[in-house]
C-alpha cells in the first residue's frame, strides 16, 4: 500500500523567503504529482515528475524527484503572498488511475 | 482547454432526498473520477472509470452511485445519504487513465441535513 508523508502540515513565512517542502512516500510509485488548492476552491496542477532525477521549475516553484529516497521536494524562491495555498504531493499507483494524496502542506505568505 | 465543469456548485439533502451529480469535460479524455475531500483534509479517490467502465470502486457505500453514459459525461447519484457524507466532491478527468495528469474540476459542495 501506498503512503504520502508531507511535512510541514503547516508554513507561515515571510515574503522574500526561500523554504522547501518535502514529500516522502512509502513503496515505489510510477510517478509523483504536485497539486495547489486555494480555499474553497479545486486542485489545480503543477508539476509531474516521472523519473529520479526530474526537476522541474514554474516560475518561483521547483520541484524535484529523488526516487531512490522516495522522496519529493518542492522548493520557494522569494516567496510572495500569491504563493499562499495548500499544497499536496501525489503519488500513483496502478498509472496516474489510482492517486494517493499527502496530508497537503497549508502554506502562508506574510507581507 | 483544460476544463472539468461540474454541477451543481452547491448542494444540500436531507437524508431521504435522492440527487445526483454531474461531470463534464470535452478534451477527449478517457478516464473520468469522483473524490470526496472532507473539510482540512485531501482528497480520497471514490471512484475510477476508465473507457466508460467502472474501473476502480474503493469501497464506496451503495448510497453513492456513479454512472458514466458517454466518455464525456459521469455522474453521481445520491441516495440516503447520511450527515457524515457532507463534504466537497470532485470530479477528474485524465487522457487514458495510464500516465497523464488528471485535471480537476471545481467541486460540488454537499451539505446533507
């Protein structure tokens, strides 16, 4: 069985800021998924990693794949209040048909 | 265009009422989901349809029906549902249901009395 770790569950920082979010998940999943959502408001994509290795940016988000440490980061260079959301790491089992979700990481940018 | 549109956006039942929910997306996408995502927590997969048949069910209550009539469209029909039930339901839709990402749609919030 699959298991998604995300820490921290929470983040309050300032803009300005770098900081790194980190997902670790239990078994071999064929690839990982980072997600954003707003309050109230659906999961929007962000990034799909699909082997060791793979590293992605958009804009102030990075996100990189370590799969032999099973591990996951998504990294913030010089955070802005825009940035302020939960984030969830995702992996999959069975294909992308079978998502399994961290406890989303509830980010908080200060001016 | 990277669409899901579901509706109703809100909703609330009493526990007798019978009500469904609707899905849609028009990017030719093959596997459509239901997840349910309770308040401050992520989302839990419900169900999968992959090629218009029910692919993956986890051991969703009766009271939750899902119907896909064409690979467009997937519904969820409700029934008895209970207050626990209340929570923000999801619909998704990804390519083939292999390796792509799935796209999500913004959510019908339920509020079952």
């Amino acid at each position: 069985e699959l298991k998604v770790e995300q820490n921290p569950l929470f983040l309050s920082m300032q803009e300005g800021k770098n900081y790194t979010i980190y997902c670790n998940y239990s078994t071999t999943s064929d690839r990982l998924y980072w997600y954003r959502q707003d309050p109230g408001k659906s999961l929007e994509s962000l990034f799909v990693l699909l082997s060791n290795g793979a590293v992605k940016q958009e804009g102030r988000l990075m996100a990189s794949l370590d799969t032999k440490a099973r591990l996951s980061t998504l990294h913030i260079t010089a955070a802005v209040h825009d940035l302020s959301a939960t984030y969830f790491c995702a992996g999959d089992l069975q294909g992308a048909q079978k998502l399994v979700f961290g406890q989303g990481t509830r980010l908080t940018i200060n001016p | 265009d990277t669409e899901v549109t579901q509706t109703p956006k809100h909703l609330v039942m009493g526990m007798t009422n019978k009500k469904s929910l609707k899905c849609e997306q028009h990017m030719g996408h093959r596997a459509m989901y239901w997840y349910k995502q309770k308040a401050k927590k992520p989302p839990e997969l419900m169900f999968v349809y992959s090629y218009e048949k029910l692919s993956i069910n986890e051991s969703v209550p009766s009271r939750f029906s899902p119907e896909c009539p064409n690979s467009s469209l997937l519904n969820l029909h409700l029934h008895a549902l209970q207050p626990e039930d209340s929570a923000l339901y999801l619909c998704a839709s990804s390519q083939r249901g292999g390796e792509e990402t799935q796209y999500f749609g913004p959510g019908t919030r339920l509020l079952v009395l």
